[in-house]
C-alpha cells in the first residue's frame, strides 16, 4: 500500500521498525520540496518557503521513534517534520497553494503546518517560539501524570534567542518530559554560525542547565533515531529533558529567493557526499533490504504518486476570502 494513501496515524506507524518506508519517506520529503521549489518559481505559490533539502534524515529519525500522542514544536521550516510525523503531501500541498483543504483552511501557508492527530503542533516563524511551547507541553503531561514526551526542533540560530535560555533552564529546573532538538544546518538565514555564534557545538550549552548534551550525526536517521530512544526514556523516566544537537546542512538557501552566494566555496559539494539519501540507500544495498533497482523503482513511483497529487491539489477551491476572518478572536473591552 502507498503511504500517500495512508491516514495520518498509519503513515507515522508505518516508519517505526521499517527502514525500507523511511527510506521512502525521506524520498518522499526530498521530491515534495523539490516540487515546491518548483512550483514557486512557476508562481503557482504565493508567499516565501523555507525548504528542508538534505535535512530529512533528521525529520524521519525523530518521526520513526515518537508516537503520535507525543508533541511536537516545529518550525517555519517544517514541510519535512509534518511529512514525516505523517501529514499527508495532499493536505501539507494544498495548505501550501492556499487551497481550503489545507491544514489550517489554506490561509496559513508554508509556516504554518498543524495536525493534533500526530502530535504537531501548529509551526511558528518566531524564532525559538516552540521552545517554552513545548516545554509547556511537558510541563501538562508532568501534571495531568501523562506519558508522553514533547519535542522542539528549533535552528541553531534559536540557540541564541531568550526563549532558548528561559525554556530550557525552566524544563531543567521543573524536570519537564521535553527533548529538545537543534537542527544545526550551519546557517541561520544568510550568516553562517561562525559570524553569531562564539562556537559550532552548540550541544556543550546542556552544561549551562544541568543537562545531557548530546551530538548526533542529523544526515543518518538511524542514528537520529537512536539519541531520541535515550531521550524519550530519560524524559520518561522522570530524569528530565536533554538537549540534542544534529549536525545537518541546509542545501537550499534560507527562503526561495536565496541562492547562498555567502557560502565558503565546496561546503555544499562536501556535505553532499553525505547525503542523508545517500547515506541510506548505501546501508539498505550493504543490508540487502532490496536491489539498486527495486530502490529506483520506488523513488519513480514516489515522484509519480507525487504529479498525482500535485494535479489533484491544483484542482481544489481557494477558500473563500472571508475565510481569513474565521478562527480570530477578540475580546471587546467597553469603557
Ligand atoms: C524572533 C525572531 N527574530 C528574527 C526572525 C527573523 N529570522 C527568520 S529565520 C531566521 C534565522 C533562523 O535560523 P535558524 O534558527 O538556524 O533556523 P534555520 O532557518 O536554519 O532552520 C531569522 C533570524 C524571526 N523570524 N523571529
Ligand atoms: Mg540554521
């Protein structure tokens, strides 16, 4: 069964022991921001968008280990984190053409991605914004005596914001169920970390907070997959959060208009040899999960199923104007 034909649940279900459906999860987010990109240069899309080419190891290792009743905090960057959490390319495309379908009615966009039935919370463009989300997330499983655990998956750039400081020294402090993730891609919009930031390890600031710090290598989601199990157990376990930092790397420039001319000549070339599709296509071959052949089959169907959606999504109704007035509330103070 494809898993564009999956409900939500299943979709995310499907990732947990099986490497061959995130390999092809991963494909899946590589060709949808593909053809976003795409579509906007084509200006059938409105807006900006922030694409998450090369960092989708990092989405598909935390999706195959969270279960659906865990939050999650994402980020304006997150078409890779909703695919992977099990949103469908239906629904995330038709949010992102501003078509009713869309998650949040097709007048939130490419930023603002949402489905409560896998556990993501609405994304933010605020930088650092789902930090004290998330850790207020965990500090209702903590008193409602839940189970679960909540994630924020935030830029190495929201390692610099207030948020970042008063959300993890809070979940420290409080021992919250939260894991938080730094998506290290080495940029925050067009300045490299080395121009903001003291050092690149941003792991060693757990140490301002009393907390494990740990590295991981974010363009393999197995290893991804790994440093969340040991979180979510801690967190679990009553220990408190951890801090977890991958190292990506963000292919696309920031937003759609950015080719990155700012960045140090063979940087992309060498961490492209390192591509997390690489990366995983190499171990299911050594493994003997399936054939070179079998695994380009799946990435043409992949591309296919994805013109099929895409067709199906230019088909559908723009919501109604008025529509950008539902869901607003206010509160009228009379003096
Ligand atoms: C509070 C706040 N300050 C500034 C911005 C402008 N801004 C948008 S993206 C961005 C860079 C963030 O970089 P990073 O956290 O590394 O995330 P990435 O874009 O690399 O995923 C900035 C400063 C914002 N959106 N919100
Ligand atoms: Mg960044």
């Amino acid at each position: 069964m494809s898993q564009m034909t999956m409900t939500p649940v299943q979709r995310r279900d499907v990732l947990r022991d099986d490497p061959l459906a995130q390999y092809s999860r991963m494909l899946e987010i590589r060709h949808f921001e593909e053809l976003v990109n795409e579509l906007f240069a084509q200006g059938e899309i409105h807006g900006t968008t922030h694409l998450c080419l090369g960092q989708e190891a990092l989405a598909v290792g935390i999706a195959a280990e969270l279960p659906t009743d865990h939050a999650v905090a994402a980020t304006y960057r997150g078409h890779g984190v909703a695919l992977a959490l099990g949103m469908t390319p239906q629904v995330v495309l038709a949010e992102i053409m501003g078509r009713s379908a869309g998650c949040v009615g097709g007048v939130g966009g490419s930023m603002h991605l949402c489905d409560m039935s896998v556990g993501l919370l609405p994304t933010s463009a605020i930088i650092g914004a789902g930090i004290p989300i998330a850790a207020g997330a965990a500090l209702a499983y903590q008193t409602l005596e839940e189970q679960s655990v909540a994630v924020a998956i935030f830029g190495d750039g929201a390692a610099n914001i207030g948020a970042f400081h008063e959300g993890l020294n809070l979940a420290a402090v409080w021992k919250l169920p939260v894991v938080f993730v730094i998506d290290n891609n080495v940029y925050g919009e067009y300045s490299r970390i080395d121009r903001t930031t003291p050092f690149e390890d941003l792991h060693l600031r757990s140490a301002s907070y009393g907390i494990p710090g740990v590295t991981v290598d974010g363009m393999d989601s197995d290893l991804v997959q790994d440093t969340m199990r040991v979180a979510l157990e801690r967190a679990r376990n009553g220990q408190g959060p951890t801090l977890i930092e991958a190292k990506t790397y963000r292919f696309a420039g920031h937003s759609r208009a950015d080719t990155a001319p700012y960045r140090p000549e063979g940087e992309l070339e060498q961490w492209k040899k390192r591509d997390p599709l690489l990366v995983t296509k190499q171990r299911l071959l050594k493994k003997g999960a399936a054939s070179e052949d079998q695994l380009d089959q799946l990435e043409a169907t992949i591309k296919e199923e994805l013109e099929s959606v895409l067709d199906e999504v230019r088909s559908l109704p723009s919501p109604n104007p008025a529509a950008m007035f539902d869901h607003i509330y206010a509160e009228q103070v009379s003096v």
